[in-house]
C-alpha cells in the first residue's frame, strides 16, 4: 500500500537507490520527519521535540531561513 511506498521512497532519499535495494539498508524506525528532513530516528526525549519543533516554528515565520550557530 500507500505505507510501503512513502517507507522506500524515505529510505531512497538517505540512502540511494543502490543502498536501498543492494546493501538493504532502510529508514530507522521509528523516525520523525519534519518538513522532509529527518529530525530523529528514535523517539525523543520531550525536551528534544519541543526544540525541534520550536526550530522548525522559528524558521517557518522567518520565512524559511535557517538560523546559523
């Protein structure tokens, strides 16, 4: 189904094609992505996720610019 496609095509986008489907290597599970990027690959401490989403919120009314640190 629709679950297995978005799965791949997750893995594909961190490891290519190659990595996938030759050396099977996959999308850490659980993960969180944000924006298509991923954030984490394991569930979180609560403080972890709430700056992530704080960043996430942050750049979004920057209009999209990443903060440099």
């Amino acid at each position: 189904g629709d679950g297995k496609e978005r799965f791949l095509e997750l893995s594909r986008f961190l490891f290519g094609e190659e990595g996938v489907h030759k050396h099977c290597r996959l999308a850490p599970v659980p993960s969180l992505w944000i924006n298509g990027e991923l954030f984490f690959d394991a569930i979180p401490p609560q403080f972890e996720l709430e700056e992530a989403l704080e960043e996430v919120l942050n750049e979004h009314r920057d209009g999209g610019k990443k903060e440099e640190q």
